[in-house]
C-alpha cells in the first residue's frame, strides 16, 4: 500500500479526553474485555494494550465474524491466542449462542481481585467488568447483546460519577453499561486507513474517494474477483472506481463516472458485508 496517497489525521484533544475518560473507567472494573474486528484481527487491535489498560486482566472477542471467512478467521484466532495469550472468543451481535461462554471467562478472570477484596474482610461482591476498543469495532452491540435480557440498572457506586451505570448479568457480573473508546494514537498510516475501510475512523478524518481507491488497490486476487462479480465487472477489465461507476451507470454531466458517489457505495457494500467476506490483513 503506497502511503503518500492519502493520510487520516488523527486529533491530540479527542485522544486526551478518551485517554483520561477510559482510565476512569478502568478504575471501576476487575477484568476487560477488549473487542476487535474480525475483518481486521491485527489492525484494530491496540498495540500497547497492556500497558494502556495498567495490565487489568482481559480476554478478546473477535466481533463481527459473520463478515468474514469462517476457516480464515480461525487461523487469526489461534496466532492471537499465541500473541496475546489471552482466550480469543469469535462473537456476532447478532445471536446469543456464545453468551455463557463469554460470561464464564469475565467471572474466571475476575476471581482474583474478588479473592483479593474478601481477604480483607470484605463481603463478595459482583465481578465487574467493562467492553473496551477502537472506534465501530462493536463495542455497544456487545455491551446490548449481554444485557438483552438483563435490563435491571444496580446504580451508581461510591465515587462514581452518575453517569455511570451498572447492569447485573447474573449474580456473579456486573457490566459497565458504557463502552470503554481505546484512543486511536498510532502514526502507522497504513494501519489507520485500514480502520478507514471498516468506518473505525471519524468521517472528519478522510474522504471517501481516497480511500476508496485504497481498498481496491489492497486486495487480493480471489477478493478482487468477488469484488468484479459483485460489481459485474468483466474479469478482463482492471477493478478501479471509475469502471465500478461505469458498470453502475453513476455518472455526472458530460459522462464522466461520479467518483465520489462511487466510492461511498463501495465503502458501504463492503462494511455492509455485502459483497463477500473478507480479512484485510494478513498473517
């Protein structure tokens, strides 16, 4: 990927305010649980991620595994079980079949601090947990699906801000009602235009057009292929914008392909999961 094409601007006042905002938080739990995008396994995590999170416990969940290729995704997950050395748990928003499984490891992980807390003297209470990640990697739709059918609100805690809500999963957990944001700090271009692609990024940040051209370009044969068919686009011609517009008739006055139009309908499709199933990086 050339990376004088386009750049995404990242902003130093929203990253303070999300680091600032997600230490608070951070304060208030007993393990993590930090999502990525299974599109991007590698790019959407966070580098540092135990340091930022003053090596509170964690375990993944790889989100979004509906959009992408079953087989691929597992082999992702095993090399990340070996990286982060941490469970690594595919999830979708859109069933609930993992959901013991995810509930099981946030009260393992939490035990020692609970341990902790009642050899002081103190009565068991709750696990306490929380859902952190990057931008629109599905934070809020994990933090929905576990609460689907536990809407009871247990209130604010001693020396926590009302705004901050607690829900009571079972007897043994309580969720952080409000999504942990991991501050987008990297300077590696090449990885922020990824999390371009899957909308990880403020629309302020990019264009579309931009962007656009970068997905096509990163592709890989096979992808390039569903891309065309999608598009139907006849396989001897190049997969650009212009012949995506031209096969979709978008275009402006004298003709000429509507490049701007075009490329939103391709960022859309392809978050959409509508044109195939894709991982963007690679082993």
């Amino acid at each position: 990927m050339k990376r004088n094409k386009t750049h995404i601007h990242w902003y130093p006042g929203h990253i303070a305010k999300a680091e600032r905002k997600l230490k608070e938080q951070l304060s208030l739990v007993d393990c993590v649980i930090e999502v990525v995008d299974a599109r991007l396994p590698l790019s959407s995590r966070y580098d540092n991620i135990s340091g930022l999170l003053n090596q509170k416990p964690r375990f993944l969940l790889v989100n979004k595994a509906d959009l992408v290729d079953k087989n691929e995704l597992s082999k992702f997950i095993e090399f990340l079980k070996e990286d982060t050395k941490t469970a690594v748990i595919p999830t979708t928003s859109k069933n609930s079949k993992d959901m013991n499984v995810i509930v099981k490891e946030a009260v393992r992980l939490a035990e020692p601090r609970i341990q902790a807390i009642m050899a002081k003297g103190l009565l068991r209470r709750p696990a306490r947990i929380m859902v952190v990640g990057l931008p629109n990697v599905g934070k809020s739709s994990i933090i929905n699906k576990l609460t689907k059918s536990s809407k009871t609100k247990t209130g604010a805690k001693a020396g926590v801000t009302r705004q901050q809500q607690w829900v009571r999963i079972n007897p043994q957990l309580e969720l952080l009602d409000t999504p942990g944001i991991i501050p987008m700090k990297q300077e590696d271009q090449e990885r922020a235009i990824k999390l371009a692609f899957v909308n990880s990024v403020g629309d302020n940040a990019y264009s579309n057009e931009p962007v656009a051209r970068e997905l096509l370009n990163i592709l890989n044969d096979k992808q390039i292929n569903v891309f065309k068919e999608y598009y139907n686009i006849p396989p001897e011609q190049e997969l650009t914008l212009e012949n995506v517009a031209l096969s979709r008739k978008w275009l402006i006055q004298n003709n000429e392909t509507d490049n701007e139009r075009t490329a939103g309908y391709i960022l859309k499709d392809f978050r959409d999961g509508k044109i195939g199933k894709f991982i963007l990086d690679n082993l």
